[in-house]
C-alpha cells in the first residue's frame, strides 16, 4: 500500500517542528530520519536500531521471534526508533499515516533533545556512536572469519560476556578512580581518624592495608576486571570482551532514564503537535494516536504515561503551587518550564521520581502493589495514607537498573587459590537459582577457575560455588 504523502511533505512538517522545538527550548542534535518497511524495522529493533552490528546467533533468535509474533497479530512495531548519536538517527515505518508520521517526528525531537542534554548519557561520545559500532561490527567478523578462531569460539565467548554485560557500573557519570588513586585512597582510609585529644589517648594501633590484595575495593565492571586479569585470556578474547562492555555503556544511560526519556519526548510531542494547529481532520486522528500511547497499561507501568504525568505535575507546581506545597517546599524561585529543564538535566529515573512523584500523584495513576499468592496475583498494597510511601519505594526499587542484581567482585585469590569471590548486595529479593547458576557457569568459563559467591537465600548468608561442572550451595561459614 503506497503511502499518502510523499517526502517532500515530511520535510516540510520536519521543518515546522524544529522550529517549534526550538522556539520552546528544546536543544536536539542534528537529526536524520530513514523510511523504512516492517522487515527493516523488526531488523532494527533486534540491533538496537544500529546501521551496522556485530552478528551473533541470539539476534537471529530474536528477529524470528518477533517477525513471528507480527506475522500472527500478536506484536505491533514501534512508530519510531531513535539512536543516541551525533547526528541523531531515527527510522520512521513506511506504513503510517502522516499525521502519525509528524508526531513520530515531533516525538523524536524529544528523544533527541534529552540524549544531548540529560547528564547521565554525558561519558559517551555520541558524536562516535555509529563508527564505533561499526569498527565493534568490523573486528567481531574478522574474528570469526579467522580459520585460528572462527564463529564458534567467538560465539562461546560472546554468549558468556552478554549473560554479565550489565554486571558493571551504574552511574556513568562518577569517574572511576585509577589504580594509583586507589592506592592513595587505601592508604588514607586505613590511617587513624584524627584526635583532637591525641596527647591524653594512647595512640591505636595502625595496621597497613594489604596493597597486593586485587582489587583493592570491590569491582563492578566484571567483564573488564575478567579482561585485565585473567592471563589465560588471548588478545581476541579481550577484545571481545571489551567490546561487548563498551556496548553495555551505550545502553546503561538509557535504562537508567527510560521513564524520564519517555515522558519527556511524549510531553513535547503533544505541545509540539497542538502548535501546528493540524487541519480538524488530523487533529482528531492524532487525540486518537496520543491516548494510545499514553494510555495506562493493565497489568504494568506504561513509561510513557507515568513519565508525562509527572512532567506536567512538576510544571504545574512550580507555576501554580497550592498553598500547602509553598507552605511544604517555600515559595517557588522559578517557573516550571525552567524547572523542566533543569530535572531534565540532572536527574535519572530513580532521582527523578524519589523527589517528584508526590503522595497526589500515587493516588492518581491508581498505583498500587500485587504479590503471588497459591498461584495467584492478589492486591498487596493500594495508595491509602498508610501504604502510599512503600508503593513508592516498591516502584523506585524496580525502575532503571534496580532489577539487576547488583554483585561485585571482591578477591581474585579467594582461599589463595585463584579463585574469584563476589559479593551480592542484598536488598531483600534472593537470586533466581537457575539465573545464577547459568551466570556463575558463563563467569567461571571466562575466569577458568572456581567462582564464588555470597549471598542470601531465603534469610540465610549463603555460598553459591561453581567449580567444574556443577554449582553448589552451602551456608556461608560453615566447616
């Protein structure tokens, strides 16, 4: 089915946005869109929406299955997929109708605009986004093209690094301290606090730390400490891993922000697209397209809608505060555009909703808790006086990277046997015993020795060990 519009049209309309967006205040990065068919669409949704990408036989595995799905009714596509680069990239489906191709693209700016701007996608250069996926593509295929190595083994390798790529830091934007800083950092913490009354105390005791102890403070960054310190590892096999964490780093910023990301492009989208005052007709479709997208889902949070309800909450505070919020929080110093964009730059998910989403508006998006019970799902919690704060925190628990298990190495040379111990930071949810027996299974492949891990499992410190071919679990100190 053709089209009913052509390219020039979409220009035109691409033209009229950004200008609105900018009149707004909105700060995008140059921006590219490409056309596409469902087939390039499904394509690049399994890429993550990169022109050029490593192959793997896990993408083959997810393009089927979506193709799948879309083929029987059961998947729609996205309107759009938009890339964090510089020049911004997005794709736009062949198939929609122009007014859902101009709030796609009113829609788009958004992204793009908060990519450029919000200080967690900061430590990345988006301006090298597209050639170091590229060159990551370029140096994956000579590997496996290599008779010496060859898809297998590079397969192998990539299968083990993809299951711990998220096992890294979380917040980019703190700077990790070199070697050297650690050093000194060691050194400092293990001197005696000072004493102002020194000449009346005895002096305590001072114990030098153990510098050769590796690492020296827990390690986030799995796959570069298993890089940097395995020496069993070949020079493609480091690669490999470098490559696979560098492109966890490019995906980090933007789960830590999904539903700040989405509320926001969602929030300029409708003020962007009601400026161009559309023809009755389209504006009728596009009332239709925008409650679609903003609808609540049924059974889980939709990004979209809790991130534009809360933008508009904080707009509306800070122009139109309620004498119990000045009396709360003083009287309000700037607008609420300018607070919009001021969130939009230094908040993340977690941030972002631990100081915003306010008691109102818990009771408003009807949120609320659900457990399993006998096999069902039942209503643990509802948004009264009582319980509107823990449904909160339930919520900042699970948003960005909370549902990652945050685990850390702490001693290459456990039991002063090379084998490499870990900590998980517990935070009442226990581990998924057959997740972490397939991870500890791809950490000790890729370590080549025994790995262990401390734990809790159902209230009790744990030890999860794998060893050559099986995982064991034992309490923590026992003999």
């Amino acid at each position: 089915m053709a089209a009913a519009y052509t390219v020039a049209e979409l220009e035109a309309w691409n033209e009229r946005i950004l200008i609105l967006a900018r009149q707004f205040g909105l700060d995008p990065y140059p921006q590219e869109f490409e056309i596409c068919d469902h087939e390039q669409m499904l394509g690049y949704m399994v890429y993550s929406g990169m022109p050029s990408h490593y192959p793997h036989w896990s993408y083959g595995k997810s393009y089927e299955k979506l193709k799948t799905l879309y083929d029987y009714g059961m998947s729609g596509l996205p309107y759009e997929m938009v890339i964090n680069s510089d020049p911004s990239i997005a794709y736009l489906m062949r198939d929609n109708t122009l007014l859902l191709q101009v709030l796609t693209i009113a829609h788009v700016y958004g992204h793009n605009d908060f990519f450029k701007n919000n200080f967690t996608f900061r430590s990345g250069r988006a301006e090298f986004t597209i050639e170091t996926f590229k060159a990551h593509a370029d140096r994956v295929r000579k590997y496996v093209e290599d008779p010496s190595i060859g898809r297998e083994k590079v397969e192998r390798l990539l299968d083990a690094a993809h299951a711990l790529s998220l096992q890294c830091r979380r917040n980019l934007a703190v700077r990790k301290q070199t070697p050297d800083e650690q050093i000194d950092q060691r050194l400092a913490d293990s001197r005696p606090a000072a004493d102002p009354f020194q000449t009346i105390h005895r002096r305590p005791d001072y114990a030098p730390p153990d510098l050769n102890r590796v690492p020296l403070y827990p390690e986030a960054d799995i796959l570069l400490f298993i890089r940097d310190h395995n020496p069993q590892l070949s020079d493609w096999e480091k690669d490999l891993l470098t490559i696979v964490h560098e492109e966890a780093q490019y995906f980090i910023p933007q789960i830590e922000t999904k539903i700040m990301n989405e509320g926001w492009a969602s929030y300029w989208h409708k003020r962007i697209v009601e400026a161009l005052k559309l023809p009755q007709g389209m504006h009728l479709e596009f009332m239709v397209r925008h409650n679609q997208v903003l609808s609540p889902a049924a059974n889980s949070l939709n990004p979209y809608h809790l991130g534009m309800k809360v933008w508009e909450a904080i707009e509306r505070r800070w122009d139109h505060p309620t004498p119990e919020e000045e009396k709360q929080s003083g009287p309000k110093t700037k607008s609420g555009r300018a607070k919009l964009f001021e969130a939009r730059e230094v908040e993340r998910d977690v941030s972002f909703l631990r100081r915003y989403l306010t008691e109102e508006l818990v009771r408003e998006l009807n949120l609320f808790e659900h457990q399993s019970r006998g096999g069902d799902r039942v209503v643990s919690r509802v948004a009264d006086d009582e319980n509107w704060q823990a449904i909160k925190e339930t919520l900042i628990r699970n948003v960005g990277m909370g549902t990652v298990p945050t685990i850390q190495i702490d001693n290459a040379d456990y039991n002063n046997n090379r084998a490499l111990f870990l900590k998980h930071a517990h935070d009442g949810r226990d581990l998924q015993l057959e997740y972490a027996d397939k991870t500890l299974q791809y950490l000790h492949q890729l370590w080549g020795r025994e790995v262990a891990l401390e734990t809790e499992i159902n209230g009790k410190k744990s030890l999860l060990c794998f060893t050559e071919d099986k995982l064991s679990i034992k309490p923590l100190h026992s003999t």
